[in-house]
C-alpha cells in the first residue's frame, strides 16, 4: 500500500559547512497489523539495493497471501518515488509446514546478467534446512532456488549476505556451515565464504576454523586491489579477513580486546576500510580503520546501545565524503538513529527517529544518483489512515549528487 503521509525531521548542522539541510521523510509504510492477518506487503523492510534499472529491490519478512495460509516473506521493488510492487512472496507447503524456497529474505544484489539472486537466511524444504540461496528476474518470474543449506552442510548454513563483483560473480557469506565443526560454533560449523557464477556454480572459497580464523562471518566488501574483505562477529574476538576470488585466505588481522565485528568494512576514497567493532558489556563501539595490509586504527568512540541485538549497519561513504550508517538504538532514546562521522572521526550528522517516522534502523543505505538516501526500519512509521506501520521505507535528501 502506498503511503502520503510524511514525517519530517530537518537537521540544522552545526559541525559541517554544508549548503542545504537534511530532511528525513517516510517514503512507504508497511501496513501489517496484529495479528498479522492482512500483511500482503510483508513487514520489516530490510536488503534494499538500486538496481540498473534504476529501481530500488528490496526484501520484508512475513506475509499473508490473499489465498490464504503463510508467507514466508515478499521481494518488492520500489520506485524512486515510492510506488512498491510484491513481486515475489515464499509460500509455506502447506501439507508440511516447510517454507521450500527458504523465509526471511536476508540479503539481496544484482547480478552481471541483470537477474535478482538473494540469500533466504532460514527455512527449505526439510525439517534440517537453514535457508537457501536463489534467484529470479526483476519482474519475479522464473524464481529459482540454486542452494539449498542445511544445519550440518559443508557447504554452509544460514546465510547472511551476498554481493555481486566486477569480475561477473557474486560472493557470500554464510554464519555457520562448512568443514569444521568446532565447539565454538555449537556443532553446526562455523560458517563459510562463497563464490556463484550466474551459471549457477557454486564454490566454498573459505570454511572458518572456529578458532584461529574466529567464526561467524558477516559479510564481503570488494577492495580495490580486486580481493574481498570481511569482518567476523564472534563476540569472543573477531577478525578482519581478506579472500581472493580464487579463495586464497587471510587473516589480516584479530580485533584488539576480544572485540567484533558489526558489519562488514567499507572502503573509502582515500583506501582506507573502515567499520564498527565492539567489545561485550562495552558502553561504546570503535570506529576503526584498517589498511589493505592490515595497519589497524581505532579512529574515534562514540556511545551506542543495543550491540548484541541490533548493532550497527554497513558504512556507506555518500557523496559529501562522509561515512554514513544507522543504529537501530541511539543514545538519547529507543527509536534509532542515521549519522555520518568524517574518515577522521568526528560527528556530522545526526538524524533521530521518534518512532511515528521509523524505529528500528538496521538495513544498508543506498545513495541515489541525485544525492538522496534510501534507507529501511524493521519497525515504526505511519500509515495513511494514521495508524503505525510495520517498517518502513525511508530518504534522507538534501547531500549533493554522486
């Protein structure tokens, strides 16, 4: 359902020489009321991409189908000025009680060959599953699932993410899985690093040990150099890592004080990567810095609640050259927060959700071409008849073009 209505959160900035203020607006709300009846949209929004189309793609849990029975999640697609189209929604067999394509869609990218492939980070077609991978054209036909993941496959389990690469390929990662089985990941191994031709060939470029490579790797960033780094968030000390495409593996480094990763690192314009770690029971994360031969610097602290839940999304470097990212919490409430820090460390931005115009950010921005920001909540905003929405879709404008 399209929403009209706006909530509009304008940010004078005092830290920043910037020409035009900043301007939150709610572009969609999710209309999905308890109990999740009428829900044909699905609910919180996640996985937002712009694809080449110029359309942005994206991913909501939970649905309701007009023909009844479950839903196991929606893939849409969402218009710049926010006209949303399902197009695709994983249906539950309704004899088992299985969601055969997987549920809950957790990550999304654009192929070399045009067509959608994703990441279901749960559910398949047996009682053993843990998600499947799979694919489909931007109008949802042809839906193919080309992985399926189970608790004790070596070829991975519960996947958290997937990339598309210059060279034509895409790249993932998956939580746990692999060929070790080590007692830190609980038996079900410890996750693993992928490669997908759009032929639909399907390699384990990396299987984490668990114990000197950490486990739990939650995602790829492609580097100029061609290789592939990532962060892993075992909250008993996490690890930077670098893998070729050919699958040559590295660790560059181990997060200094059992601290973990977040996200996976970004890199920016001047080379560098940069991230979020933590360590538990911390009261703050580390924005931290690290160059392609693993020189690691904390660059600044900021004060965040809520690690161990929510954490922090992916950085994005936008157009105004800075490093932009949300938080699902912020420290003067429970509603969360988009910001953006220098590559020095210091605070520029800072937009605070109040709950009727999102809550809960937790998905990847996206930098249109015009400069504005697309962003998603899991939870908050409102609807047009006034009521709250189940997630939402939201722009930041006002920062120059790309």
């Amino acid at each position: 359902m399209k929403t009209a209505f706006s909530m509009l959160l304008v940010l004078a900035l005092a830290t920043t020489a910037r020409a035009q203020t900043l301007t939150l607006t709610e572009l969609f709300g999710f209309s999905c009321p308890s109990p999740y009846t009428s829900c044909t949209d699905g609910k919180q929004p996640d996985a937002l991409i712009l694809a080449s189309d110029g359309n942005f793609y994206g991913a909501a849990e939970l649905t309701n189908p007009p023909t009844g029975g479950a839903g196991g999640g929606t893939i849409f697609k969402l218009t710049p000025s926010g006209q949303l189209t399902v197009l695709y929604t994983f249906p539950e067999n309704p004899n088992t009680g299985f969601f055969p394509n997987g549920y809950s869609p957790a990550s999304i990218a654009e192929g070399s060959d045009g067509l959608i492939y994703g990441v279901a980070s749960v559910g398949g077609p047996t009682a053993a599953s843990a998600g499947t991978l799979w694919r489909m054209h931007k109008d949802g036909t042809d839906f193919q699932v080309l992985q399926n993941y189970c608790t004790t496959c070596t070829n991975g389990g519960f996947p958290t993410f997937i990339m598309a690469a210059k060279d034509g390929n895409l790249y993932g990662t998956t939580s746990s899985g692999g060929a070790f089985d080590a007692m830190e990941c609980e038996g079900l191994g410890c996750g693993v690093a992928f490669r997908l031709t759009t032929a639909g060939v399907y390699t384990v470029l990396h299987s984490f040990n668990g114990t000197t490579e950490s486990s739990y790797p939650i995602g790829l960033t492609e580097a100029s150099d061609g290789n592939l780094y990532g962060a892993t968030g075992y909250e008993g000390g996490g690890t930077i890592f670098k893998i070729t495409p050919s699958g040559q593996y590295s660790t560059l480094l181990v997060f200094p004080g059992n601290a973990y990763g977040l996200a996976s690192p970004t890199q920016a314009s001047n080379g560098l990567l940069y991230g979020y770690s933590h360590v538990v029971s911390s009261p703050t994360v580390d924005l931290y810095s690290v160059t392609l031969g693993g020189s690691f610097q904390i660059v600044s602290q900021i004060t965040q609640p809520l690690f161990k839940q929510y954490g922090l999304g992916q950085i994005l470097q936008a157009s105004d050259g800075n490093l932009w990212a949300v938080a699902a919490e912020s420290p003067t409430g429970s509603y969360g927060r988009v910001f953006s820090m220098t590559t020095g460390g210091s605070l520029v931005d800072n937009l605070n959700f109040n709950g009727k115009n999102g809550n809960y950010p937790t998905g990847l921005l996206v930098q249109a071409p015009n400069g504005t920001l697309y962003g998603t909540t899991i939870k908050g905003g409102t609807l047009p008849n006034g009521s709250a929405a189940s997630g939402e879709i939201y722009t930041i404008t006002g920062l120059p073009a790309r």
